[in-house]
C-alpha cells in the first residue's frame, strides 16, 4: 500500500481553482499523488477550534486549522514576515524582533504539532513547506511521531552572519536536524546551511567538505522547483492576442511581474530602466516597462515604505522622460488574472526577473514558457534569483548595477532574432525538463528514501 501524504502548508486554497507559485505548484502535486494538505483556515478568529476540520475532498483532502487575531499578528505578520522574511532575504536591517512574536510562531507550531501527532500514521509521509513551520518536525518527534517528515524552503536560507541576529539562532539548527530531508531550492542554499553547521559536533561531511547529513537527521539536497510548462504553454499560445495594450507601432514592451515586496529589486529595476532611458538614442525604438506588483502584507511597515518609494521613483522616471504618446513606465498596482498574464507574458518582448534575494522566482519560468519559439522575447535575469542556477541563457544581472541592467534592456531589445531563438531554446529546455512534476518526483523519491 503506498503511502499517504500529508502536505502542510500556511496557505492552503479553498477555491476551486488556486493561484500563486506556491499554492498551485502543491495542487497540481495532490492532484496527480492523492493525499492530504492541511493549512490555516484564512482569516483569524476569536477562537481557534481545537481540531483539524475538513473543508474539501476530491482527488485529495483539505484540512484546515484556526488561528487566533493575536496569532496572526505575532505568528504570521511578527516572527514569519517580520523576522524570518527579512533575515532569510538578506534583510537583517529590516528585522523587528519581539518576544511576544516567537511566543506566538511557537504556540501554533505547537499546537499544530498537536493535531498532528493524533492524524499521522507511522506509513504517513509529511511533507512540511516554507519558514512558517521550521519547528514543526522537532515538536512531532518530541510527541512520538515516527514517519518520515520532510521540509522544503521556499526563500533562500540565510547566511550565517545573519543568523546571529535570530535571538533563536541555535534553536534553528534543533529545527532543521529534526526533518529526513531538508529540501532548499538551490546549490548556494545548500552551501548555507552547511556553513550553518560548520562547527557542528554531529554533522557529518564528505572529503570535500561538504555536509553529507547530520547524525541525528535532515540532509540538506536542493530541489529546483518548476512549473506546468507545458499547460503554461498552451495557455499563452491560446491568450496571445486576448489581451489589448494599447501600445503604438513599433514600441516594444518590457514586462515585471512581482509581488510588492523589498526583496524583489523593484526600485532598483526601475533605476536600471531608467538608465537604459537617459543612455537612448533617437532611433532606439521606444519601450515601456509594464511593472504589475500586487501589494501583499500591507500591515508591515517595510511594506508601506516600499510602495510609497516605488510610486515616487515611477513618478520621477515619467516626469522625466514621457512624452505626448508615450509613457515609460505603467505600474499595475492590483492582482492580475492568469489568462491575462499569460497573453501579456507571450507579447513580452523582454521580461525583467531582477531580485535582489529570491528562492527561485517562478516568474521566469512562465515567460520562458510562455513564448513563441519563431520570435521569443527575451529574458533579464538576476545573478540573486535561485532560477539564476538554472537559466544561464539569460541575460544575467547585477540588479544593484543600474548602469549594468539598462545596457541589457538595450541588448535585449537589440537582440537578433537568430540569438534570441538560440538562447530561448536552451531555456525551454530547462524549463520544459525540470517542471513541477520532475521537482514533485525528486523531492518525493528522497523523502522515501528511493531517489
């Protein structure tokens, strides 16, 4: 009998149909393997029920937990978004550690580790995801749980300088031993949670130095993720023309597309544009970068900091160098459909991915996909997204180098068509070969001890 798997998640989808990198890669997973996911029920309450509770069944089961509104604000916008966001982003500066903020994380993980110490079954595999649950497997084998428990990271693993700002530094290592596997997205992830335990008296290393397991548990392996490419695909191909721009002859479109978050590059890529635009001459064929940047966690002041500087470079940016019939930069501040950024991402005609810390950056991904081989658009990528170790075609970036991104929007929309094929078909290699189902099999054939 194979075994049940049990994926735990804070974010788990009620619709029928999810949206979101995270979420849609897991559902597309349950779909094909069957299952369980359990996640947070969605807005707080005043008081959390004590039991999971099922919300859906179909080809796999939803469950769902409570939160509390004080859990919310410590758990999840405190020590999840407000500590472990920043630190795990390269963003020790931004970190607001509270007390009270680790007292909640732990009461949630805790409890869930509760509920869950009565569901699981000793055949069970867990398959645990991202920085809101690092605890989770130390308090279930503290409760007796014996199946294999596994952890795979989203964002990239933090160095180990700013570790030292986590009051809960050392704790971090117990959190990450306790999992079989302790799955990051890339090679450099790998390398920093060695580093995590280069003095460790239990880790284990090879003749190269590098850290083969700890004796007591996890082994650190990284795991690209993917995407459905080839339902992506189809998609943009069926929404090519869906979708009207309102662009004038000849003007060539850049496209961001990215969550409002410091740690996407944003203001930064809006520099580069703007180098690229001050660097332009009269027959450099006009562009426009349409950045889409739906807000996110709008109660944490980093956030509020950064959608106000971003709204003030944009402003500048097109002050400066619009003209009658043309404007630089349109920024789309809201949620955009899938439909219709899949036509926008196949029109493309250069897509900008420049991440100042990022764990994969599935954005990439999709445009690569979504592109029309006889005349493919052209990718921009930062040397600080996780994708970076897989997508070397692109057109790699320094993203704090404004003068070093506005030469590559030049050389992008410069590009000849016969290099623009060639280095979009090694892309779609990739993105084609190591798609959501390969990421899904790999990570699941460690789990069990069979890949």
């Amino acid at each position: 009998m194979t075994a049940r798997l049990i994926v735990v998640s804070n974010r788990i989808p009620t619709e029928a149909e999810p949206s979101g990198g995270l979420v849609v890669a897991l559902h597309d997973c349950l779909t094909a393997q069957g299952g369980v996911w359990i996640g947070t029920s969605g807005a707080p309450v005043k008081q959390p029920e004590p039991e999971l509770r099922q919300i859906a069944q179909g080809a796999y089961t939803r469950m769902v937990f409570d939160i509390s509104e004080d859990e919310h604000e410590g758990y999840y916008l405190g020590y999840a978004n407000s500590v472990l966001w920043p630190l795990f982003h390269r963003r020790a500066d931004l970190m607001h550690v509270q007390p009270e903020y680790a007292d909640h994380y732990m009461a949630v993980n805790t409890r869930l580790a509760d509920m869950l110490a009565d569901f699981a079954q000793p055949d069970d595999l867990l398959w645990i995801h991202d920085y809101h649950f690092l605890p989770l497997a130390a308090l279930l084998r503290e409760r007796g749980v014996t199946c294999r428990i596994g952890f795979f990271l989203h964002i990239p693993f933090p160095v180990v300088s700013d570790i030292l700002a986590l009051p809960q530094a050392n704790e971090l290592k117990d959190w990450v031993a306790a999992y079989d596997v302790f799955g990051v997205q890339t090679e450099g992830d790998v390398g920093r949670v060695m580093a995590h335990y280069r003095d460790d008296p239990d880790a284990v290393f090879d003749t190269q130095g590098r850290m083969v397991s700890l004796d007591d548990g996890a082994t650190p392996r990284h795991f690209p993720i993917g995407i459905d490419a080839r339902d992506f695909a189809a998609l943009a191909q069926a929404q090519a023309d869906a979708v009207p721009l309102a662009m004038t002859l000849g003007q060539k479109l850049v496209l961001g597309v990215d969550r409002l978050d410091y740690s996407k590059g944003l203001v930064h890529r809006f520099d580069g544009f703007a180098a690229y635009l001050e660097a332009r001459t009269p027959d450099t064929p006009k562009a426009t970068l349409l950045q889409i940047a739906p807000p996110s966690r709008e109660d944490v002041d980093a956030y509020k900091d950064i959608r106000t500087e971003l709204e003030q470079t944009a402003g500048m940016i097109n002050g400066a160098h619009a003209e009658l019939d043309w404007t630089p930069i349109r920024y789309i501040r809201r949620n955009v459909e899938r439909d219709t950024l899949a036509s926008v991402y196949r029109r493309a005609d250069v897509a900008m991915v420049t991440p100042l810390a990022d764990g994969m950056n599935l954005v990439a991904k999709e445009f690569v996909a979504a592109q029309d081989p006889d005349d493919p658009g052209v990718l921009i990528l930062s040397h600080f997204a996780g994708a970076a170790e897989q997508l070397t075609d692109a057109l790699m970036v320094n993203p704090y180098d404004a003068a070093e991104v506005g030469e590559a929007v030049q050389t992008a929309l410069t590009m000849p068509l016969a290099e623009r094929k060639a280095r979009h078909a090694r892309l779609l290699e990739n993105v084609m070969t190591e798609d959501i189902a390969w990421w899904t099999r790999s990570y699941l054939g460690a789990l069990r001890g069979t890949g």
